[in-house]
C-alpha cells in the first residue's frame, strides 16, 4: 500500500468520477484506500483533502442515483440544485451585484426566488427567467409569490431569436448582468446559449453553465450513453477555446479557514468569466 499525500489522476479533473473509472474505494477507520485497476492502492487521511475529494466524488454519485438535489425548496418552492452551488453562487451574485440575474430553465421557480430574495437583501438587482415551457401550475406559484415582484417570466426557447431578442429587450446596454444556463444541457443547446447571450455578460462578470456533472455519470440512472461528451461542460470549453473574451475560472472562496478549496459540486467547469 502506498502512503500519499498527493493527488491521484483520477481526482485531476473534477468532471471525472472514480465510481465510473474502475477504481474502488475503502473507508477504513480513519483511512480512505483508494484502489485502481492494476491492484495499486493509496491511502490517504480522512482527514486530508485528497481524502474528502474521493468521499465527495462517490457522495456526488450517490447523491445523483438517490436524486438528493430533489428534496430542498426555498421560501416554498422547489430548489432543484446541490445546496452548495447555491451558496457558492451567491458568493458571485453578492461580489458583483448584478443588475440582473437571467437564468434559462425556470422549472419550479427556485432559484429564481432563491436570487430574487438576495435582491430583496441587496436591495438591488432584479430575475429574468427563461422556459421552454412554465407549466400553468409553477407560474401560478411563482406569480403568488411574495417575491415575485422582481420576477419577469418569459416562455419560449433560451435559442429562438425572438425570444433572445426579448431577453435582450429586457436589459439595458448599461446593466450588469450574470447568466445562468440551466435549461437544456446538451453541448449544442449550450453552446447556442454562450453564443446568444455572452453580450450580456460585461468584463468581470459571469455566465455559469450549470450541470457540468453530467460528463461522469456513465452508467448511472438516469444518464444517457453520449453524456460523457454531450453536456454542458463540453460546450463551455469549446466556447472558451473560440471565444478569448471568457476564461474559465474556478472562484475562490470568499471565505475560507479550512483546507478544502475545490468545491462540491454538480457545476464543474461551470464559470465562464468574462475577462476582455
């Protein structure tokens, strides 16, 4: 058994999941043993980052097959989100205070009450939300609601010309703004969102391509056999390699005594931040 402190190859890429390589992990008292498919192993301390990385990459599977990120609301509505993306976001949100938050795929309203109540906090900022289709049940929930006054909905397809010229009658030239691309995942329905609405994005904000997970989900429930490439994260890196405005950055945390500094998280490769 090899005693290590570094990082192994499978944990390099944070859209990699050891539960879809063939490696095989123990958790043995206070030692995580990691075993990969030539009959290596290496153990680290549970208490080490490299330890909670593998814990969090097979709690992240887990979590995706039990459909964990279905069972949270937020001020009465559906959240359909992994608790720490969100928190983590919010981190961005309250950095720059944007003008407006434009989210595609509106689903039960969470999120969009989730950032309309940090508007409310900031006492700045309004939510645009985009859907292919807002079910008569959730638009009745989302307009009854107490923040819904910082709320504009729109239905349509985030690609279709008249409804990006709609989003982008909503927004002023002089408005800052972040977008949020979690309707369609596949990589050409994303890429069609970056290619849309990057112009929104001023120098120093964001657009966030959400459900990056996606790429290492091979062969769980739910997934699809071409994931491993058709999916959000392909689609922003391909866009950040044709488009040198946006980089993709992995935001450090605003706050931090601990010795984690990767997130956990369903949005990897996720935040394409404009930076020319």
């Amino acid at each position: 058994m090899t005693e290590s402190t570094a990082p192994i190859d499978a944990l390099s890429e944070s859209t990699r999941h050891l539960a879809a390589t063939g490696y095989r992990v123990v958790l043995d008292g206070d030692r995580v043993e990691v075993h990969d498919a030539d009959g290596g192993t290496t153990s680290y301390g549970i208490g080490t980052p490299e330890a909670f990385r593998v814990i969090s990459d097979y709690w992240l599977r887990s979590g995706w097959d039990t459909k964990y990120v279905y069972s949270f609301s937020y001020m009465g509505r559906p959240i359909i989100q992994l608790p720490e993306d969100m928190i983590r976001l919010q981190e961005i949100i309250y950095q720059i205070k944007p003008d407006v938050i434009f989210e595609t795929g509106v689903a039960h309203g969470g999120s969009m009450v989730f950032y309309a109540g940090l508007c409310r906090a900031m006492n700045h900022g309004r939510v645009i939300g985009v859907d292919i289709e807002i079910r008569p049940h959730n638009r009745s929930a989302i307009e009854s609601h107490e923040l819904y006054d910082l709320i504009t909905l729109i239905e349509g397809s985030s690609i279709d010309d008249d409804i990006v010229a709609k989003v982008r009658s909503e927004i002023s030239s002089d408005e800052t703004a972040i977008v949020l691309l979690d309707s369609n995942h596949t990589r050409d329905h994303v890429r069609a969102e970056l290619e849309a609405y990057a112009d929104l994005v001023p120098i120093g904000s964001y657009i966030v391509a959400c459900d990056g997970i996606m790429e290492g989900l091979e062969g769980a429930p739910r997934t699809r056999e071409d994931w491993y490439w058709n999916n959000p994260s392909t689609a922003a890196k391909e866009f950040v390699a044709a488009d040198d405005r946006f980089e993709l950055v992995e935001p450090e945390f605003e706050f931090n005594e601990g010795t984690i500094t990767d997130r956990v998280t369903y949005w990897p490769n996720a935040y394409l931040k404009r930076v020319r």
